[in-house]
C-alpha cells in the first residue's frame, strides 16, 4: 500500500494507519473534531471506485459525527451485501480462531454470542460487553488520534468505527472496520481481564505528557493488545485483536519470528502496519501476559 506525506495525515489508535480527512462540504460540522474525522480514502482504498460504498461509508460516519455519549447508538443502515460479507468473513475465520485463539478469546466470542448471519449493531454489542465487563462502545467517524483513543479507555470507552470493508476484499481492511472492531475488540472486552490493561492503558497515557512516551506506550498497544501471542498447551496463540480479527493474519502469524515478551524492547520497536506482522512479542502463558503488562504499565503510572 502507498502511503501519503503531509500535515493532514493522522495516525490511527493502535493500528497506526496513515489517512487523510475529507474536505466533504455536505458533511455536517464537527461537534468533537478530535473524535469525527471523515476519511478521505485513498486510490488504493479496495472502495475508491465504488461511489455507492463510499456515500453509504460517509453516512455511516455521520451517525458518529451526530453521536453524543450517553445517547443511544444510532444503527448503521448495512446492505444485504454487506451482511453476506460479515457472514463469508465469520466461516472463514471461526475455523482459524479455533486453531489460533486462545483459551481467554475462545471463552470470551462464546459469552458474547455474536450473531452469524449479520453485522450486528454496535448499540446491541454496547449494551452486552458493559454488562459483562463495564467496558462500553462509542462510535467514531473514523480514525482518531492515538492519544484520543488511548485515553478514552481509561473511562472504559472503546472507539469504534461502523462502517465494513468494502466487499471485493473480504480477507483484507486498510484500516480498522467493524469486523476488527467487534471481532477483535468486542469479544476481548467481554473479558474482565482485557478490560482491566484496556483501562490500565488509558489512565497511563491520561496522566503521559511527553510525546515520546505516549507513542512508546502506543508500540506497547499494538504489541500485545493488537498483536499479542502466548504459548498454550506448547502452541502458540492469539489474544490480539488485529490477529483475531484476520484469518491471514493468524495462518501467518506462526511465520513470524517470537521475541521474548519484553515490554521495554517492545516499546522502542518499530512496526510497518501495512503487512503481515514479521515480529511477534510471545508470553509463556496468558497469566504471565497479563501480570508482566499489568506491572509494566503501573510502573509507569
Ligand atoms: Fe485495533
């Protein structure tokens, strides 16, 4: 994927995608601009050439653009393809999280109980993680800034986006979609444990002034909580949600080379989010992934 310089360039939350904000004039003024950004997309976008999926994208983000917290979550108007498209995502990948998930995801996406056979709404996800976990759903037009999103987490908020890849690209999203939203996020906040090093995160970058620190707790996001591995049972597996929201990530990811789960070594490693991940930091259990990231983050708080 080609990437853009500029100043109107934003980075993503944890994924770190590079995009633009629209210059849409039909676009309604923005209530919180630092959380409802429309995404221009880019040429290469999969969804570039399609003029319908690009007007229903934007009307999709508008619901964030109009969202207050508190209110309810407006629902997204998804098409029948789009549906489809959730449905043919959902049998590709069910096989690969039961051969890569592990044992916290796998409980976590049966408590949940996703529907199969449509994109479910985010006000219905909302109201079931907060049952379990406290944790709750906001939408948000698109991208955000890292700090905006790692923030919210510290009052048990996740930002999410609405809208679905577009459908010529089941298996692939430039940047964070509802699928990895729900199938990552989601199910991992149904988990008490997730919840808490969500939570941990954002008070730690809350109280993190220093612009160097907070993309070194950002590397630290995307290394476990996106990009996370342990081992089980002597196998490696999942528990981050840009791996448990792609079957091609999964399959590849016993490719990649498995670094000791260091966090300091993590925080000053570089990472090219636009390929499969090359470098993966591994726990030898999930205990051990959370006391370790739950340790290293309330050092640093
Ligand atoms: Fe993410």
């Amino acid at each position: 994927m080609s990437r853009k310089t500029g100043d109107a360039l934003l980075l993503d939350h944890g994924d770190m995608r590079l995009v633009t904000t629209d210059t849409d004039e039909t676009l309604p003024a923005h209530s919180s601009p630092d959380r409802n950004q429309i995404i221009q997309l880019d040429p290469d976008h999969p969804g570039f050439g399609d003029a319908e999926y690009r007007i229903r994208r934007n009307s999709i983000a508008r619901i964030a653009m109009g969202y207050q917290p508190g209110m309810p979550i407006p629902d997204a108007p998804y098409t029948e393809l789009e549906h489809e498209l959730w449905r043919s995502i959902r049998e590709t990948i069910g096989p690969a999280h039961l051969r890569n998930a592990c044992a916290e995801y796998l409980e976590c996406i049966a408590r949940l109980d996703l529907p199969h056979n449509r994109i479910p709404q985010l006000r219905e996800v909302s109201a079931r993680v907060q049952s379990l976990s406290g944790f709750r759903l906001e939408p948000v037009a698109g991208l955000v800034q890292p700090r905006v999103f790692l923030e919210s987490l510290a009052d048990g908020v996740f930002l999410c986006t609405q809208y679905i890849r577009h459908y010529s690209t089941p298996l692939y999203t430039p940047e964070p979609d509802v699928v990895h939203e729900l199938l990552g996020h989601a199910v991992t906040l149904a988990s008490a444990r997730f919840a808490d090093l969500n939570r941990l995160v954002g008070s730690v970058v809350r109280r993190t002034h220093s612009p160097e620190k907070l993309e070194r707790l950002a590397r630290v996001y995307w290394f476990t909580i996106e990009f996370g591995v342990v081992r089980e049972d002597n196998q490696i597996k999942a528990y981050g949600t840009g791996l448990l929201s792609s079957a091609g990530e999964l399959e590849k990811m016993h490719s990649a080379e498995l670094r000791p789960f260091d966090l300091e070594a993590a925080s000053r490693q570089e990472y090219d989010p636009t390929r499969f991940q090359p470098l993966l930091y591994c726990a030898d259990s999930f205990e051990e992934m959370y006391q370790k990231l739950t340790d290293y983050l309330t050092q640093l708080s």
